[in-house]
C-alpha cells in the first residue's frame, strides 16, 4: 500500500487574509480603465466620507419595520426620521421630560450597571395605524 501523501495546507490570520485580497483587489483595479479607476476611487472616497455619520444600534424589528413602513409612507429616507426621533429623544431627555428609571433594571453585563427594559406598548406602537 503506497503512503498517503499528507499536504500542509497553509494557514493563514483572517487580518493577514484580509489585507492579502485588499492587496489583490488593489493590483486588479490598476488594470481598469482609467474611468473606471476614477469611478472606484470616488466610491471609496463616498464610501469612507459616511463611516463618521454611521452607527448600528440592536432595535426591536417592530421599531424598525414602522420606521421602514413610515419612510415609505412620506418618501423620506428612513435614516432620516431615525435622525430626528433620536435628536428629538436626546432634547426631551436633556430637558428632564423623560425619566429611563421606570425602564431601568440591574445588568448582568459587567460592561453596563443598567439594562432598559420597555413596555409592549411602547415597543410595538409602531404598529398603529393613523388614526387610531
């Protein structure tokens, strides 16, 4: 019986695989075009510019489908009615309008001393329809 041939598969750090295939990605576009450099750069650059104004945020998926359905509803970008709830939220707050003490138990989490934890008809009132 022959002996197996065991090959060495090379293993490489997910941060050293990644800056390999930016490097790749990198070599193949200066075979592009010069247009279609040009066109990749200003999406990067477009694409680098939004990374300050970004955030994610864990939400109920009630909150984000009327937030959806909403923008829909005005044909508004939905980035945008989030923008002015949270800003609207943060002005209220700082005015001392709304008190998180009747939302607020222990964490167990040793990062934060709090958790909110909030009514159903606070989470689901994005459900309503107008009117009613």
């Amino acid at each position: 019986m022959p002996d197996p041939k065991f090959e060495r598969r090379p293993v490489l750090d997910p941060a050293v695989a990644d800056l390999l295939s930016g490097m790749e990605r990198r070599k193949a576009e200066t075979q592009l075009p010069r247009q279609q450099r040009e066109k990749k750069a200003k999406e990067r650059a477009k694409i680098t510019s939004r990374r300050e104004q970004r955030a994610t945020y864990d939400l109920p998926r009630s909150i984000r489908e009327g937030l959806r359905v909403l923008a829909e509803d005005l044909r508004l970008p939905a980035s945008q009615l989030a923008t002015l709830a949270l800003a609207r939220f943060l002005n209220e707050y700082q005015n001392g309008s709304i008190d998180l003490g009747q939302y607020k138990q222990p964490s167990r989490s040793p990062r934060y001393d709090w958790n909110l934890v909030f009514p159903e008809e606070i989470v689901f009132a994005g459900r309503r329809k107008k009117g009613s």
